[in-house]
C-alpha cells in the first residue's frame, strides 16, 4: 500500500468543481479545498507508485481547471 498527498493548484472559482472530479478517480480516497498556496490536497490510497504518477499525471492533472500539482508519497 503506498499513501501520497497530491497538492492542487486549480484556477480561481473552480476549487468546488474540482474536489468532486478529483474524488471520482480511482485511487483518491479523500480531497479537501484548504487555504494556503495550494487550493486542494487529495489522499491517495494505491498499490505501486507507479498509481500514484498515473493518478497524479494522468488523472488530476487533466482535470479541466487544474493549474499544477506536486506530489508528496508518505514514507511511513
């Protein structure tokens, strides 16, 4: 099992849409819009890290909407 945090920067209005397509992915198990440099931060809950990239790569960051991301794989 390998746990990651994926940082979102969305374009401004879009945090809400977002958050709902981001938890549709397979793989993202929580989302939440915070305050901060980032709009959002989604859990992901996955087998490989090679998920993790495609979730992250392939998946949040074709969202319509989504500025960037930068990916954080837990080491515990």
């Amino acid at each position: 099992m390998v746990i990651a945090y994926v940082m979102v920067k969305a374009n401004t209005g879009e945090a809400d849409r977002l958050k709902s397509a981001i938890l549709d992915l397979d793989g993202v198990v929580d989302a939440h819009i915070v305050a901060g440099d980032v709009d959002l931060i989604a859990k992901l809950d996955v087998d490989s890290p090679a998920d993790v990239k495609a979730i992250a790569a392939d998946g949040i960051q074709s969202v319509q909407g989504v500025e960037g991301t930068q990916t954080y794989i837990a080491m515990e």
